[in-house]
C-alpha cells in the first residue's frame, strides 16, 4: 500500500509539471530577441544630462573603502560631460583641456568610455554612478567588478553642497581604520604584507655605502583597472671596500620598526649552490646593511607597517 500511494502522489506530480510545461511552451515568444534588439531596449542614454559637467568624487572598492587587500589606493580624477550618446568630452589634467571621445553603449546599460567599461547604477543630473567592469574578451567578470565610482556635477557641488570637489576625494576615517586593520595582521602573517603608499627609506650610514632609493612611479590615474602587480621598490646599494666583489639580488621584508629580515634570492642560481648563496645574502644584510643604513619603514595614511624590498646590491673591495 506504501509503494501503491507513493506512486499515486508522483504520477499527480509528473501530471502537473508535464501541464505547466504546455502552458509555459503554449506562451513562449515566436522568435528570440536578437542582439541588436536587446541593446536597443536596455542600453543607457546620456541625453538628459548632455552638457552638463561631471566630476568624479569616489572612487571606492564595493566594501566602502579606496584601498584593496595588496595597498592599492583608487583615487578618482576623471572630469567629463557627455555631448550625445555617442560622444563624450574627458579631461585631462596634463593638457589642462577636453578631449573627445567616442562612447559605446551596450546591452544592460553597459558602456564603454576612454577606454574602460562601465554598468550605469544611477543617472541624474546632480550625479551619476557607475560601476566598473572588469572585460576580457569581451566576458565581463561580475566577481572582480567590484570598484564603484560617483560624478557630482558642477554646479551641483559649487551650489547645493558647497564644497570643493577635492573635499571628498580625499581619504576618509574608513580608509584609516582598514589601513590599520592591514598593518596589524600583516605585523602577524607575512602573507598579509601589502605595498606601502609611501616605500620604505633608505640612508647610508658610511661615506663607503651608496644609495639609491626606489622611485615611485606615477600611476596612471586615468585608468579605472588594478595592476596585476603592485609597484615593487627596487634599490640599488654599493658597498665599498667590501669583503670581496660580489653582485646579488634579494627580497627584504621590512617591519614597522624599519629590522630587515631576509625573504629570498632573487636571481637564478644552481641547486648545490643556492645554501651557500643565501648564506652569503644574510651575511651581506646582517654585516653591511644593518649596519650601515637607517632604514625608516613603509608607510600608508601615516601608519608605518611591514613591506617587502628589493636590494640590488653590488660590492668592491675597492
């Protein structure tokens, strides 16, 4: 009787789910929509807000802060008005003039603008908002999509807010607290180690120890994508009247206190011989370095912390 009833209740539910399939079969569209189609009934348009003049104000990962888990820092820059659907006008700050661009508008309020693909959230004329995509042959990857951005206009912040634009861009108690959160677990597990805004320094001690400090290279603040890789400092340290001659790259992990401590070679070398080198870097760090140098410790928003180093470090015994 069990097996009798349990087939009974499932010969009803095969009989509803095969009737809702002819109903759903019954109601479905004659053609697909095409692509084109598509576009023209969920693109975004910029007709509304033509000539008004946008400044970016945030610039924010989607947990609320402008710094990632490895030290990167957003800093929003872009100025800019749209002429038409088509065609936007983008500042750049080095020319100190507009530039016109073409825009692409896409399905799902997709676009693309100087170079970099955007979702429109939220389009007024006070503000827009934007989310930024991450596209790699053409497949947007919505789990690294995670940077937001906010445009005020103008005359928006000049009279309704009144503040300046430089006002907002700044860091906030946020950005502070989520820096300090970092600097302590990196302090724990040096796997949390993240690049310093500001690299560690460098000072010779010895008029026989030369220095060259690492240079900071410009981002490119009209790109709206993280680097696959953070900004590695790189210095170049000569020793005189060394031991011997030698030439020998490493990385140093540098704590918040500004100790060195020994990472690993950074250059090739056989099997058999990799101990005695590395023997030799550590007598090089411990012997010339620590002595030699006041190192002052990396630091972001004012907060010293751990940082990883690249010493270039060439010795004469001359």
């Amino acid at each position: 009787m069990k097996y009798f009833s349990f087939f009974i209740l499932n010969f009803i539910v095969f009989t509803i789910f095969s009737c809702k399939q002819k109903v759903n079969e019954k109601h479905s569209p004659a053609a697909e929509e095409s692509n084109e189609q598509r576009i023209a009934r969920t693109k975004t348009s910029f007709k509304t807000i033509s000539g008004i003049r946008f400044t970016e104000v945030y610039r924010r990962f989607d947990n609320g802060v402008s710094f990632n888990a490895q030290g990167y820092q957003l800093k929003p820059s872009w100025k800019l008005y749209f002429v038409s659907d088509t065609v936007v006008n983008l500042y750049s700050d080095i020319k100190k003039r507009y530039y016109e661009l073409p825009v692409t508008l896409d399905h799902d309020s997709i676009f693309n603008m100087g170079g970099a693909w955007f979702k429109a959230r939220k389009i007024n004329k006070d503000s827009l908002f934007f989310q930024v995509l991450s596209v790699k042959n053409k497949v947007i990857s919505w789990k690294n999509s995670n940077v937001y951005v906010t445009f005020y206009a103008e005359d928006y912040l000049k009279n309704i807010l009144h503040k300046k634009a430089k006002t907002l861009q700044g860091t906030t108690k946020k950005d502070t607290a989520y820096i300090r959160a970092l600097a302590i677990a990196s302090s724990h597990n040096p796997k949390k180690i993240f690049a310093a805004q500001q690299p560690v320094t460098l000072k010779s001690k010895s008029t026989n120890v030369a220095v060259t400090n690492a240079k900071v290279k410009a981002k490119d603040l009209d790109s709206y994508y993280i680097p696959e890789t953070l900004f590695y400092p790189e210095y170049s340290i000569t020793i005189h009247q060394a031991y011997a001659d030698f030439y020998h790259t490493f990385a140093v992990q540098v704590d918040a206190k500004g100790q060195m401590h020994f990472v690993e070679p950074m250059e090739e070398m056989f099997p058999d011989e990799k101990e005695n080198i590395i023997k030799v870097m550590k007598g090089i760090m411990d012997g010339y370095l620590k002595l030699y140098l006041d190192i002052t410790p990396g630091k972001t928003l004012g907060i010293a912390h751990d940082s990883l180093i690249l010493l270039v470090v060439r010795g004469y015994t001359s």
